[in-house]
C-alpha cells in the first residue's frame, strides 16, 4: 500500500483510476496488487502514511468525559467550581460562569416544586 497527497479537487479522478480512502489515516491510498504509475504525480515521498491525526479530547476532571461546547475552559488546578475556592472564584467570575451558575440557581429556585 503506497499513500497518495490527492488534493481535494483531484479524489474522483484517483478514485477513478483505483485508489481507496484510509479513514484513520485521512488519506488516498494505491492498493497493493495495483500500479502505480497512473498515480505517480500524487505519490508521497516513499509511499508513507502520513501520522494518525489524533483530536486531543478535554475530559472533565472529575467524570472522565468529554468536555464539549465552546464555553468550556480548564481551572488551574483540580477543583469543584460548584464549591467555594479562593483560588478559582476571579477566573470563574471573569469568565461569567459565576453569573451563569447564579442565574440558573434562582431560575431554579423560583420554580414550584411538584
């Protein structure tokens, strides 16, 4: 298997002519068994796979999942933010979360109870 630097506009024709997508390594491929000659101008210095791009997931400290959102950002070090801390209070505030938490607080608070 010798790996290809196809440009975007150019997959259908090495498609086409037999090259195959590498889904973990994003990148076009000329099967083994199958020339290469046709795929000469988009080979890559000695056929290698370009590296695994890997997406450094944010993991919430305290359940080990995923963080998702744009509003996510990290504490300077391992602390509850829904508990007092001195150290983490002015980072909380600037970054509105204190506000945010506060407001979803009275929301909830005002609600009825069932």
């Amino acid at each position: 298997m010798k790996f290809l630097k196809v440009p975007f506009a150019e997959k259908d024709e090495a498609k086409s002519l037999g090259a195959r997508w590498n889904q973990d390594r994003k990148a076009w491929y000329v099967p083994d068994g199958v020339a290469d000659a046709p795929f000469a101008r988009w080979l890559t210095a000695g056929g290698e796979a370009p590296p695994v791009k890997e997406k450094a997931a944010k993991l919430d400290t305290y359940s080990d999942k995923p963080v998702v959102g744009k509003q996510y950002f990290e504490l300077e070090h391992d602390c509850n933010p829904f508990s007092a801390c001195a150290q983490c209070a002015p980072v909380l505030a600037k970054a509105g979360w204190s506000a945010a938490n506060d407001a979803v607080r009275t929301m909830l608070a005002a609600m009825p109870a069932r």
